[in-house]
C-alpha cells in the first residue's frame, strides 16, 4: 500500500515503502545497521550453517522467520539451547 499511495504522490503517515521492504529482510536490515555504526547482536541465517560462522557459539538462540514482521506467530519454542551449528539447523 505505502507504494501504491507514493506512486500516485499521495501524502501518508507511517514508513516509506522502502523502509518496509528493508526493514522487512532481517539479514539486509541487520547488514544497513552495521554499516551505519550501529550495535546489533551477532546473527546468521540457516544457510550461513553449513559452515558455522564466526559468530555461532553454544548456547540459547531465539528463531525468526526471515521474512516476519513483529515476532508474529513466535512462541516459546522458538528459543533454543544448541551446543553444536548442527543442533541448531535441526
């Protein structure tokens, strides 16, 4: 919709649809962050798992969808105690 209303030089409260769309890629946000000097926890996504990265440790994870807004349909379970990059992936 925030795209539709820019095409047609609407005026609208609320993000830009380019904030949504990058603000809505976990891993992008994350990396524009970075860039900017800005503090955010260390992440990686599944496929960075099949060679750990530097930033895997053993310990308590908490498990996002890539594409999810708002932590939506999150539950307990999605935190997880791993001690290995495999246990993980599972």
């Amino acid at each position: 919709v925030p795209l539709l209303v820019e095409s047609r030089g609407l005026r609208m409260t609320g993000s830009s649809a380019a904030a949504i769309l990058n603000s809505g890629r976990k891993g992008f946000a994350k990396q524009l962050l970075c860039a900017a000097g800005l503090a955010t926890p260390p992440w990686f996504e599944l496929s960075d798992l099949q060679n750990p990265p530097p930033a895997f440790r053993p310990g308590r994870y908490i498990l996002k969808p890539v594409l999810e807004h708002a932590s939506l349909g999150m539950t307990d379970a999605d935190v997880v105690s791993v001690s290995t990059s495999h246990e993980l992936q599972q």
